[in-house]
C-alpha cells in the first residue's frame, strides 16, 4: 500500500498523497483489461458527440483558467479546467481506454475532488465547453470501477438503503419532525409540521444532513410556514431526502431511483409544488439532473427553491418582520441555484427585503466562486479537507475584500457552501459570520 | 503581468501602423516602353499586382514565334479556332469585353475579364511549353 | 518549376477541395449522426434564441467577462481570426484566380491592406507561440500537435508576405506558398481547426442551457 502511495506523489500531478480507502483499495482490484472495458462501455454507451467534441475542439488556449477557483487559489496549470480534460479523459480517449490503475487512481481524485463541477469554466471557455460534464463522465468511469472515495461512497450507499444521505431511519425521521414541533410550539403556540396532507399547496422536502444535524432548520421553516400560514405538508416516509450523492459518485441508476421516489413522494400527495430548503446540490439533482435522466424534460412538478419561496412571500406581503437584519451583510451565491437556475436576482430581492446594509462580494451572481465544498468535493470528506480548504484561497480572498467593505455577516443559501466556507473562514482567519436566509427571517420574524 | 501584457498589446499596435506606413508609402512603378494593355487601369487600381512591361518584340524573339495567331488568335461564331487568321489589329476587349469598363469605354477601371483572359493566354501556354514564367511575381515585378 | 506549378495548382488544388469539402462533410456528418443516437439531449435543449444570444456575447469583442480578464488576447485573437479570413478570400492575387478558373469574381482589397492584414496574422501567430511557449498555464495543455497546427496556419501567410514583397526566391516561394494554403485547408476536417464549424454548436448548446435551463448568462 504504502509503495503505491508513493508512487503517486509523481511530479506531473497536482497530488500530494492519497489517504482515502475507497480509492486506493477500490484500484487494488483493477486490472488493465478490466478498466479498458468499463471504459469503452461507458464511452460507446453512455457518451457520444458530446463528449468527443469537448475533448477534441479544445484548442488549449488556456483561458478556462480564470475560469476556476482552483487554478486561481493554487496558480497551478495541473488545476485549470482544460489541465483536468488532459490529465483524465483527453489521455483516456487517445489511449483509447488502455490506462493503468494508476492512472485510474489519480484520474479519480482530479475528478472527484479537483472539480467542484460548477459550471463556472463553461462562462471563460469561448467555446462554451462544458468541463463539468467531461469531468461527470471521468466519474461515472470511476464508478463503474468502484474507484470512489471512501466518504462519499457511504452516503451513496445510505441513498441505497434508506433512500436518504445520513442513514436516518425511518421512525427517527417522523420522530425527529416531532420533536421539531414540539420544539417550535414553544416559539409559537399551536404549530404543527403536517404530515402527508393529500393537495397541499406546497411540499416541503429537505436534505438528509437536517434531520441528522441541523435540526433546528426544520424549526425555523416550520415557524415560518406557520407564520404566513402556508399549506403545506412534508412526507412521513422515504421521498422526504431531496439530496443525491449518487449523482456526484457518478451512480445514475441509483440518482435515478431517489429522484423517482422524491417526486413520487410529492404527486402521490398530490401536492401542488415541491419547495426545497436552502440547498444547492439538491436543487441541481431535482431540477436539473434527475428529471432528465427520469425522462422529464423539466421536472414533472415545479420545483422552488427556498430563495424564490421566501423571496415570493415578501413580494405578495404575506410575511411581516419586526424590523431589517442590521448587520452589513454580503452574498455568496452558490452555484446550483445562480449558474444553476438564475435566483442570483430574487436573492438580491430578498436581502433588500430583509436586511438593511447589503455588500457585493465581486464577483458575484453568475461569476461568483464556488466555495470549494459542492459537486461532492465536501463529501469526499477528511482525506481531502486540506487540499479542499488550500484550493479555497481564492475565495477567501474574495471574502476579505467585503470584509473590508464593511460586511460582516456572509449569507449562503445552500448547505454545501456552508460547509465549505465554515472552512475557510476558519482556515483563513475571515472572521465572519455565516447564515442561511431562514436564520436571518427567523431571527427578524414579527410573530402573530 | 498586467503592464506586461499592456505593453505587448501596444507593441503590437504600433508594429502594425509601422508596417502600414512603410508598406503604403513604397512602390513607385518605374515606366519603360512596353506593350500595354490598359496601363493606366492597372497603375492606377491600389489593389493590383504591378503592371507588367512585356517586351513583345524581345518576347517573340526569345520564344521563337513567328506567327501572330499564336497569341493574336480568332474564333469564329461556333466557338472553334480558326486556323492561319490573326487579330493584332483588334483589341482582346472587342472580344473578351467581360466588364463594363469597355462597355462604358472608361479604359481607367481595371476590367478584371480582360486580365483574367490575358493570364490565361501567357501561362497556359507557357506551362504547355514548359517555358517562361508562371508565378505571379515572374511577371510582375516592383 | 512548370511541373510543380501544374501539378499543384492541377490535380493537387482538386484533392485539397475534395479532402477540404469531403472531409468536412464526413466529419461533421458523422458528428451529427452521433449526437442524434447518443446525445438527444442536445437537440432537446437546443434553443435558437439562447444560442443566438450566447454566440453574439461571445462574437464582440470584450462581449464577455473572460475577454476583459485577458485583454490581450482578445485584441489579437479578434483581429487574428478577422484577417485569417478575410485576406485569402479578398486578396487581389486569389480573386483573380476565381476569375480565371471559375469565372467568378468579386470585392477586393487594395494591396496595402491585404499586406498589413496578413502582416496581423503573422504576428499573431507569434504572439500564440509566444504564450504557448512562456504562459504556465498554456504550456502545460500545450501538445506538439499545437505547435504544428500553429505553423499550418501561419505558413501560408509568410510565405505570401514573401512573395508578394518579391524576397529572394519569391517564384519558387509561390509553389510553396500554393502547398502550404492546400496544406492547411486539408488539415481543417481532422485537426483541431475543426474548430470553426464547431464552434456555433458548441457555443450555441451552453448558451442554450443556460439561457432555457439554467436562466443565467453565460459570457
């Protein structure tokens, strides 16, 4: 083991060192016949002009690079978005498949923990070429290898068992939205999280992370659906996990059956919209990814993220606050629901509506770095947490910057990108807050 | 970098005026006596390779021609060669009056029919004989 | 030299258009054929509007953020691709070839131009050389198959600034100048030049995904 560890701190590559069980014994049983099979089956099968014309019209001209918060915190070429291409599927598909384990090994940590898949290289390339799909593919060869890393791998595996990301159970599930009630009525007398309430205006589904560690953000929603008095209803059983994991280790079929089971969830209820807290991945995963791998061109029921909800409810004055948040904020907008599905704008809206001292981070909206935690990078967990947190360099950066202009406290509206800049902001000595939109209505909340 | 890459961006501006100016003030045709077919249109079009001075006297001589149909050739109605007539005393854009420069009778405007027939003539027979120039700038000289 | 002169301008100018034209077809048809039995999404997503609009961002200069972060490379790049095909098309020296082959002929422009205009590609050319060679970020992507591509492309227009300012052997210059422009239009179908057919569809799918899916700019 230690030998093949060794190896792989070769000059050419952008690894130090590999620490994560699930790839290194995952490569343990690779042989090269094997890998040029699943290769060719994914790349005749699964692949086809799309992907030959990413690899083959880049004309390496390197703009891509300013593309990518990770060539920009690290100013290393192995990092650019087309550095990446090379050193996975552009070697892949001129070798025609005929790589080695060792390959496969480095090739599943660039694509795996090297690429946030933000989409954000796309707006640099001239050519539009959409490195997050090559690097998509060069995962689901990984997958297909069971080349994964350790962590993420585990959260695929509860997707596959219990239909949600943290292993929750499904009496803990109910128990836990109980306890939440119970919880809030305290805030707010006779509150209630209504169960599987057939025709409800509005489903309420969450990520498997809240239950399990953030509780208190079902709290809050709760008290703020109480509070405009919204229809609403969440799931008693499996269907409540809007998150997908298995859309990030590359496990279509897997992404597939939870996102079957999410949208099931909501039109067995016969609900009228789903609306989803504030997370990113799992947007992507409901509006973007899983319907179409479902067959649905757009999703089969309107999906709203909480920034549109909330942002919805202080247009039509449906809410009422006590008074603005006063402390100078700043915005992150975070990938999947900005370069994701636009909200950059309604977010804007809805820190006008609810705090009184607003500061750009530049750049911003479309152009806003990723917080180095999404597509699963995060999820790969403590093996690549400091090459996670060193590749965030940049976007601490970019923090300071409106720190200096004022800003204090740093709205995220997306779990993902709370994890991540948690991170940097400890690591890089930012000293700002971090919020959810749902923790500054709740704290500004004028309750009947 | 960022003066840098300012200071190749204006390199590279004033290396292309330079080279503009240098390349537009150059050129004066030196004048000999030549056989001309539409001097005054080829000297005064910007756009033109330089005219040629052919030396038809020197020409046949080197080339060893002897009958002016060999260049100055008749076609009749049909379209077929007509053998042992010749045409030095028309000129090709009685014939070959492809533009409107012959129709108008301005001869200043460069009839491109009339040049692109007069190539033809000189290096279609010139491969054929695989002697004599056939480039463009084995003719037109500066 | 007679010889050379036929055969390239002969049998040799026929293969390159039938390589250039047959190629291109074949590789682009191909490509298509691919796309409608793997990649249906493409056609489903695919919006003329978005594309349009994606394109045009991405056709004017300093139209997108990624051409005010390298504006060096804008200005060149612009200018480059601009005179790469305006002067072989318009030159006075090739249109008179279309008249005299195919008897069809139209706009050209004066010498000086054309002259700076190739001048511009040439430069250019150094300036790609330039950061292939010294920009870290260019020289790691950068294979020797660039190098090669680069020279393909410059090629024909040094050799027709030498000819057309008549340097030393500029006559024998003309059959190399004639090779090298067959040269580079046979290599367009199977090299990354390709890129010019592709870059409509390319850019035209992100700028349709982002537009009708993603409704966020792309530029």
């Amino acid at each position: 083991m230690s030998e093949s560890n060794s190896a792989t701190e070769s000059k050419n590559s952008g690894i130090k060192k590999i620490d994560d069980q699930g790839i290194l014994k995952g490569v343990e049983g690779l042989t090269p016949e094997k890998i040029e099979s699943v290769i060719q089956q994914v790349i005749t099968n699964e692949t086809g002009a799309r992907l030959k014309v990413y690899v083959d019209t880049c004309v390496h001209c390197g703009l891509c690079s300013k593309g990518c918060h990770y060539y920009l915190s690290l100013n290393d070429p192995k990092f650019s978005p087309a550095g990446k291409v090379k050193q996975t599927l552009a070697e892949i598909m001129q070798k025609k498949g005929k790589v080695s384990p060792e390959f496969i090994k480095q090739a599943a940590v660039i694509a795996y923990t090297q690429c946030n898949l933000c989409k954000r290289c796309a707006m640099y390339c001239p050519f539009g070429l959409d490195v997050a799909y090559v690097m998509s593919v060069m995962r689901r060869i990984c997958h297909k290898l069971g080349v994964v890393p350790l962590y993420i791998q585990d959260t695929a595996h509860s997707h596959s068992v219990t239909m949600n990301q943290m292993w929750v159970k499904d009496d803990e599930w109910v128990d836990t939205l109980m306890w939440q009630e119970e919880e809030a009525q305290e805030a707010f007398e006779n509150l209630r999280i209504p169960l599987d309430i057939e025709g409800a205006d509005l489903f309420y589904s969450v990520i498997g992370p809240e239950p399990k560690f953030r509780a208190q953000l079902i709290f809050q929603a709760a008290v703020i659906m109480n509070a405009v008095g919204e229809n609403w209803t969440m799931p008693s059983m499996p269907g409540w996990d809007n998150s997908d994991m298995c859309m990030f280790t590359g496990d279509y079929e897997m992404m597939e059956r939870l996102k079957r089971c999410h949208f099931e969830s909501a039109l067995n209820l016969r609900a009228k919209r789903i609306v989803m807290g504030e997370c990113g991945h799992a947007f992507r995963s409901v509006y973007d990814v899983g319907n179409r791998a479902l067959g649905w061109r757009m999703p089969p029921i309107e999906i709203i993220h909480a920034i549109d909800y909330f942002n919805e409810l202080f247009e039509q004055n449906r809410i009422k606050i006590k008074k603005k948040f006063d402390t100078p904020v700043t915005l992150h907008d975070p990938c999947n629901v900005s370069r994701g599905r636009g909200l950059h704008d309604k977010a804007r809206n809805l820190v006008n509506a609810t705090c009184s001292n607003f500061i750009e981070m530049v750049p911003n909206r479309e152009h806003n770095y990723c917080c180095s935690a999404g597509g699963g990078v995060i999820n790969c967990g403590p093996p690549f947490k400091n090459a996670r947190v060193e590749s965030g360099k940049e976007k601490a950066r970019q923090l300071l910057e409106a720190k200096e202009k004022g800003a204090k406290v740093v709205i995220a509206p997306c779990h993902n990108c709370h994890g991540g800049l948690e991170d940097i902001i400890h690591h890089y000595n930012v000293g700002m807050e971090l919020k959810f939109f749902g923790d500054i209505i709740y704290e500004i909340l004028d309750l009947p | 970098m960022k003066r840098f890459i300012n200071n190749v961006v204006a390199a590279f501006v004033v290396a292309i005026i330079g080279v503009s100016l240098a390349v537009i003030s150059y050129g004066t045709i030196n004048a000999k006596e030549c056989f001309d077919i539409n001097k005054e249109s080829v000297e005064s079009n910007t756009n033109t390779r330089a005219f040629v001075c052919f030396e038809h006297d020197a020409h046949n001589e080197k080339a060893s021609i002897e009958s002016c149909d060999r260049c100055h050739h008749v076609y009749n109605e049909k379209g077929v060669l007509v053998d042992g007539e010749s045409s030095e005393d028309q000129s090709c854009a009685e014939c070959h009056a492809g533009g409107a420069s012959t129709k108008s009778g301005d001869s200043k405007v460069l009839d491109i029919d009339l040049a692109a027939k007069y190539h033809k003539l000189c290096r279609d027979c010139h491969l054929t004989e695989k002697k004599g120039p056939v480039a463009c700038v084995e003719c037109h000289k500066k | 030299m007679h010889d050379l002169y036929s055969f390239f301008t002969g049998p040799f100018a026929w293969l390159t258009f039938i390589v250039f034209i047959g190629g291109s077809v074949w590789r682009f048809s191909s490509l298509w054929q691919l796309a409608q039995k793997k990649d249906g999404h493409v056609f489903e997503y695919m919006d003329t509007k978005f594309a349009l609009r994606s394109i045009a961002h991405w056709l004017v200069p300093f139209g997108s953020r990624s051409m005010k972060l390298n504006p060096a490379m804008t200005v060149v790049t612009f200018l480059f691709h601009i005179c790469l095909f305006i002067t072989p098309i318009f030159v006075f020296g090739h249109v008179i070839l279309w008249k005299e082959n195919f008897n069809i002929s139209w706009f050209t422009l004066p010498n000086a131009v054309a002259d700076v205009m190739t001048f511009i590609v040439i430069a250019s050319c150094i300036f790609f050389l330039w950061r292939r060679i010294t920009l870290p970020e260019v020289k790691y992507l950068t294979t020797p198959s660039d190098f090669v591509i680069l020279f393909i492309v410059a090629a024909p227009f040094i050799t027709g600034f030498w000819v057309y300012h008549q340097f030393a052997g500029s006559a024998f210059m003309t059959i190399i100048h004639i090779i090298s422009g067959e040269v580079m239009l046979m290599a367009i179908p199977f090299t990354k030049l390709f890129h010019m057919f592709l870059f409509p569809f390319t850019r035209g799918y992100i700028g349709s995904e982002f537009g009708g899916v993603r409704m966020a700019k792309d530029w």
